[in-house]
C-alpha cells in the first residue's frame, strides 16, 4: 500500500489539551506522586488530543508504586472497582477511566501463547509502552509537568500518517490488533508499513471473539473518514479473508454504463467513503453504515454478463449471515437486511412513476424492521455517490430528493400510517377473536395502503363487503 502523496501532514499541537478532563485525575496524579509514584495519561487519549481533537476516553498508568499501593489511593476519591486484579486494571464509581500498572511478559509461566502477564510497577515508561500495539498509541502525557513522553517516536509516525508497530515480538498476542490497524488507517488516513502489513498478514482472526470483531469493525465505519481505506488493508493483507461477504466482492464485474468506476468492491468501497458525509451522528448510523457495507452482497451471486438482476433480494440473506456470524444485535440486523433489500427503490419508485400505495407499503415494511424512508434515501444516495459518473462527482442523486417528496405526500411526517382498523373495530361487527381476525386485519391494511383511507369503517365496509364468504371460516 504506497503512501498516498496527495494527503497532507497533519499539524500535530505542540502541548495537548487535557483541560477538559474531570479536575480530580489532577488530584490523582498529586497522590500518586506523594506517594512515590508517578500517574500518566496514556493511549488513544494521547495521539487524538496531539491531533487537536477531543477524546472520550481516559486511560492513566500508574508507574513506581505496588497494586496494593495504586489501589488504596485510589480508594480515596471513590468506590474502587477491580477490572482485572491480575492485570492490574481498577476503576473508581463516578469517574469514566481505566486506571492500570505496567505490565510484562514473564517467559517462564504457562500463560497465553506461553508467557504469563505480569505486574511490574518498577517499569520505565519506554518499556512498558512496548506492549502497545501502535507507536502512535505508545505516547504518553504527564498531567502535573505536561511533560509528553514519547519513546517509540509515535510523534513522528502521526505527522507522517504511518502506522507503524511499536514491538514486533508483542504484536501477534492479540489477533484484534490487524482489525485495529484497519480501523485507525480508516479514522486517520494512515499508511501501514511494510513491516505491519507482513506482521498483520500472519493473524488468525478465527480466534477473536465475534463481538470483539464486530465492535472494532464498528468504530471502523462510524468514526473512519476513509473507511475504504481500513477495508484495503485488509484485502492487501489477506485479511479480508475472515469476511467471506466482503472478499465475495473483489472481482464482480458491473456495466460501466452505470459503473465505470469498476468492480463491486471499488463501488462499494467508493460508496463508503461518500457515506461518511452523510453520517448523522445519530443512533442510525449503525444501520446506515453496515447497510451501504452490505448493499451489493447479492452482486456475487447474480451476476451475468455484466448484469445483476434480483441482486437487491439476493443480498439480504449474505447480509444476515455476515451480521449473525459478528453477533451483532438483532434490531441492527433487521433493520440492515431491510435497507438491502430497499436500496433500489428510491429510484426505481422515481423512474417507474410509483403511487402513494407503493410509497405506503414500503413505509410499512421499512417499519416493521426498525427503519424509515429518510434511512434508505441516505443509503440509496451514498450508493449513487458511490461511482465516477457524472452526476456522482458533482454530488448529485435528484431521484432521491423527488422520492422523498413524493413520500412526504403519500405518508405524512414520512411514516408508515398507522391501521386504522383495529381488533376492537371487528368485535363491534361480531367477529369472534381468532385468525380470521388477524385476516381481515391484513386486507385492511391493503385496502389502506391502495386508498389512504383512514376512516376504519368505511376501509371495513369495503374489506367485508369484497368477499363476505372468505370471512366466514
């Protein structure tokens, strides 16, 4: 993967800014060093405040003090929680941080991969800071002093945009790391060393916890701003192996009419980097993202001579496997699954002239998965993006504003309608409870679509008064 000349180096701030922390990791730190000690903040906080932006996460390493020590301390501003005791990882009630002691490997013990961790509180920093994975996340920052500590020249890779390991021989503890590595080149147009791309090729994911693949490959989509290219590391290294849907894309010829862009995987990966400017923030993201992933999961198996017909329906049930397989949670299941099988419809519905009735049930079945209109015009329009054509580089999708017009006038507040005939309405016409209920029901609600009635009587004089003798059993 050669460095991409045209990205400019970003301008790393000479003191990062900590001043929006929580006051008491200051008093923390005071303690510690009363102690004997010394509290750094440490990791992803580190790089992403020296990149000027904000973070979330706080995570402090307590060196030159023993756990029993760290622990009593920090007993004192709270509630102390214990993560992982043998690890030396506590929390405090009230206070969102991972508070840890260095660690090492101890070669003589039967621990993972034969070495058994280790707590070594008397560790420099530069040492304990080999065991992370990146040497942009091997930064660490002093709250008292703002003194920055920086061993592993991680400074430098980040103004470089390189990704480069920070120990080689800790690399492969855990198989996460090459999804990691995909995520961060994602999030911060990073380009992955020779070294990296060799170390990463040679992971098992096959032992990674599925919610451990899908929670990194999750902050891939939601927080890459070119997730294209986290996904092109793991097809240079052979990692998109572990993702048999994804890989299924590499290779599927589309018509260059409509694709001159190229292969599946080049329009989605296109489709996705568009998709970040459509991102909301919201808690549809989820779906949003993982739908234009999956949107053409049904090309690998469709296509012929160029041409994909059904590939919208055929992709629904790739997607639900690749979803599954990742234990990922039902609603955002469904709701994925819906948006593949809808993707088309936006413009179809445009070019084919389609009335208020197949705006009504596309709204319903929307609905019924946990999605809406205004969620399948983003991902109809990331995919439309998601091109070289024309009217992809000018930014333009006018179908998709003319559908949601047109949506805006067959639903009203661009929601599914609500039936208007309800069970009661059939047990003040006589109707005893059971499944034929359940089947006037549905006729109902057809009726509803077709018209837009929502006077329930009138809808059940016409839906009893069609077929009276299909009721009557």
């Amino acid at each position: 993967m050669p460095p991409d000349s045209s990205k400019q180096a970003p301008a790393l701030v000479s003191r990062p800014d900590f001043s929006g922390v929580d006051p008491r990791f200051g008093e923390i730190a005071k303690a510690v060093r009363e102690a004997g000690g010394r509290a750094l903040f440490v990791g992803g906080q580190v790089r992403d405040r020296l990149l000027g932006r904000t973070s979330t996460d706080v995570d402090v390493e307590v060196f030159g003090l023993p756990l029993e020590r760290v622990e009593s301390i920090l007993a004192s501003f709270g509630r102390t929680r214990t993560v992982g005791r043998a690890f030396g990882v506590f929390r405090i009630d009230g206070l969102d941080a991972d508070f840890s002691l260095p660690r090492r490997d101890n070669k003589t013990g039967p621990g993972h991969r034969g070495f058994a961790i280790e707590i070594a509180p008397g560790l420099d920093f530069a040492t304990a800071a080999l065991r992370r994975d990146f040497s942009i996340n091997s930064i660490g920052y002093d709250p008292l002093t703002a003194e920055i500590l920086d061993p592993h020249g991680g400074r430098e890779d980040l103004a470089a945009r390189r990704l480069r390991v920070t120990d080689p021989s800790h690399f492969a503890e855990d198989p996460l790391r090459g999804l990691r590595a995909a995520q961060l080149a994602a999030r911060f147009e990073l380009d992955p060393d020779a070294e990296l791309l060799a170390l990463s090729g040679r992971l098992d994911l096959a032992e990674l916890a599925p919610e451990r693949m899908f929670a990194e490959l999750r902050k891939h989509l939601l927080l890459g701003v070119r997730p294209a290219a986290g996904f092109d590391f793991l097809r240079e290294t052979g990692l998109v192996r572990f993702f048999p849907e994804i890989e299924a894309l590499i290779g599927v010829p589309q018509d260059p009419r409509w694709h001159p862009e190229g292969d599946v995987w080049r329009h989605t990966m296109l489709a996705l980097d568009r998709a970040t400017g459509l991102r909301h923030g919201g808690k549809d993201d989820d779906a949003f993202m993982f739908a234009v992933l999956c949107h053409d999961f049904g090309k690998p198996l469709v296509t012929e001579r160029l041409r994909s017909p059904g590939h919208d329906r055929a992709g629904v049930e790739p997607a639900r496997r690749f979803l599954h397989r990742l234990r990922a949670p039902r609603r955002l299941i469904d709701q994925v699954c819906a948006l593949v099988r809808e993707h088309l419809a936006p413009a179809w519905f445009v070019r084919n002239e389609a009335g208020p009735r197949a705006y009504r049930r596309l709204a319903r079945r929307l609905e019924a998965a946990g999605a809406d209109v205004r969620l399948l015009v983003r991902v109809a329009t990331a995919d439309q993006l998601g091109r070289t054509t024309p009217a992809a580089a000018r930014g333009e999708f006018p179908e998709g504003a003319v559908f949601l017009e047109r949506a805006r006038a067959a639903l009203p507040g661009l929601a599914a309608p609500a039936p208007a005939v309800r069970g009661r309405h059939l047990i003040d016409r006589g109707f005893e409870p059971g499944p034929r209920i359940g089947r006037v029901l549905t006729a109902c609600r057809e009726i509803q679509d077709e018209t837009g009635w929502i006077d329930p009587e009138r809808i059940l004089d016409r839906a009893l008064g069609e077929d009276r003798g299909r009721w009557e059993h």
